[in-house]
C-alpha cells in the first residue's frame, strides 16, 4: 500500500527533525575556533555547554538565542530574564571570585575586555572569551561571535528583530519631538553618553541632538560646568544618579531642570538603556516616549551651547 499524504507528511518532518538533530550534534563535535575582541584566537574542543557570564549583556545575549540553560553563573549585576536570578552569583565584572567560577565548572567564561579576571582564569586553563560592545555596530558582531560560540545557526535574526525595533520606535515618535538637545547622563561622575556610544547611536537615530561632541568619546566624565554651559532642552538620567541633581552648582539655572524637562529612569528601565544588548529596541522605546512627553507643545533647540 501506499502510504496516505498524512503519513507522507509525517515521514518528512520525522526525516527533518533527523537530520536537524544530526547536523547540531556534528556542529558540537566540532568544536569552536574565534577571535575574541582582545584579538586572542579561541579555541574549544566542543561547543561549551557550561557558560559564567560577567557581563550583564552578554548573559543576555545567550538568552536572546534560547540558549540560557547553558549559563551555570552570572556576575552580581545580571538580572534579566527573570530565570537568571536564580542562578549562582560570582561577583563583579571587575572584582569576580575566581574560586567561585572555578568551582562551577565552566567550559566557558564570557566577560567584558576590561575585566582583570582573564589572565587568572586561563593561567587556571579556565577558556575566555572577552567581548565588549559600544557601539551598534559593535552589537551586531557581537551575536555573531556569541552564535559561533554556541554553535547557533543564524544569530544575526536577533540583531534584525532588534534594530528593526529600533526602528519602528523612530518611525512612532513624532515629528515635533526631533531636533532637541538631549544631554543623558550614564552614572553621576558625572558620566555622559557621547555620540559615539551606542546611546548615542540610538538618540541620533531618533532624531535627538546630543550636546556632548564626539571628540570626548563614547562615557566621557564631564566637568559639571560644561552640562551647564550646553544648557540642554531635556535631560536623561537613572532614578540612583537623579538624587541631588538640582543641587549641583548651576544646575538649577538650565532650561531642562526649571521647565522640569528631565526624564528620570527607574533603575529597571536604566539596566535597559545602558546595556548594549538584545533589548536595545526596548531602550529606544523608553528615549522616545520621553523626547515625546518632553517636547510636546514646547520648542526645543534655543539652548545655549558650549
């Protein structure tokens, strides 16, 4: 008897899934060779099934390629997905405890390039993998070098569905909320986000002006005199660094701070708009509800400048 076009169906996807199973369990015999963003070349003899992660965004990027089973620990500051929180902690990006992340076993320790805990670990023949975006662009590589670590066909569909959030977040935002001078404050140094950083990035692709120059940089610390002399339209900060903030020299005299221009981010939603990672779209998401709430009904751009 032939079989039924039910049954023939059903051969096929049984033959697919086969083959899926076939090609990841090849892919993870194979082993995994990259450059990591110290220029080091990286090689492991299988794809990594135990991970510690010591940058937040990083953790979440393993998670935004439904690979967070894989995460064994997380430095101090990883919160998101909620599943993660469950996980043990092994400290700091810069201060990790190397005993800790020992003891967990990893195959892998993932980590910013400015973390000391490299050259410990690997004199531990613990492997690392050290990445560190800043910039959109930066993002993107990123996913790929983190979807060739963990043997993921495709990393690149995060990057798409991201910056095609981005997107849609720029296209919603009205017309009269473009062309303020936004000055958006990282941690109370104070430390800004330049035009170069990727809050920067998003902000530019928003339509906002920045009012710090490129040529300080990506997190410039600023004297707190130069915020004053830009005199911008609407300032960015977190709820932890908008405490005492009118009370700093000068600072009652700005435009933002006296027609209350300022957009205070609870510290969720900070954890959100200062990790360059997979939930960038949901950042530009909070920036442009507040240049749309700010700048409604109100000019903007007659600031002085530095």
């Amino acid at each position: 008897m032939k079989p039924t076009p039910i049954k023939r169906i059903v051969i096929v996807v049984a033959v697919l899934l086969a083959l899926l199973l076939l090609m990841s369990s090849l892919a993870q015999a194979q082993g995994v060779q990259l450059t990591d963003d110290r220029g080091r070349a990286v090689q492991l003899a299988r794809v990594p099934q135990r991970i510690v992660s010591l940058l937040p965004s990083l953790a979440e990027t393993v998670c935004a390629l439904d690979q967070c089973q894989r995460l064994v620990g997380v430095d101090r500051y990883t919160n998101w997905p909620e599943s993660v929180r469950k996980l043990p902690q092994v400290g700091g990006g810069l201060d990790p405890n190397i005993e800790a992340i020992v003891a967990l076993r990893p195959d892998v320790v993932v980590m910013a390039t400015s973390s000391r805990a490299a050259a410990r670990l690997e004199a531990l023949g613990v492997p690392v993998v050290a990445l560190e975006p800043k910039t959109h662009a930066d993002m993107q590589r990123v996913l790929g070098k983190m979807g060739q670590l963990l043997g993921v066909p495709d990393a690149q569909r995060v990057w798409r569905a991201t910056d095609a959030g981005v997107q849609a977040a720029v296209q919603a935002l009205p017309a009269s909320a473009r062309g303020a001078r936004v000055y958006f404050e990282v941690n109370p140094g104070p430390y800004g986000a330049g035009p170069g950083s990727f809050i920067g990035e998003t902000l530019a692709r928003l339509g906002a002006r920045n009012i710090l120059p490129d040529t300080l940089g990506p997190f410039p610390k600023l004297n707190p005199e130069f915020v004053v002399r830009a005199n911008p339209d609407i300032i960015m900060v977190g709820a932890r660094s908008a405490e005492g903030l009118a009370a700093r020299p000068g600072w009652n005299t700005m435009r933002a701070v006296r027609e209350q221009r300022l957009c205070v981010f609870s510290p969720e939603e900070s954890d959100v708009l200062i990790r360059p990672g997979p939930r960038m779209a949901e950042a530009a998401r909070l920036m442009a509800a507040c240049l749309a709430e700010k700048t409604a009904g109100a000019p903007t751009g007659k600031g002085a400048r530095p």
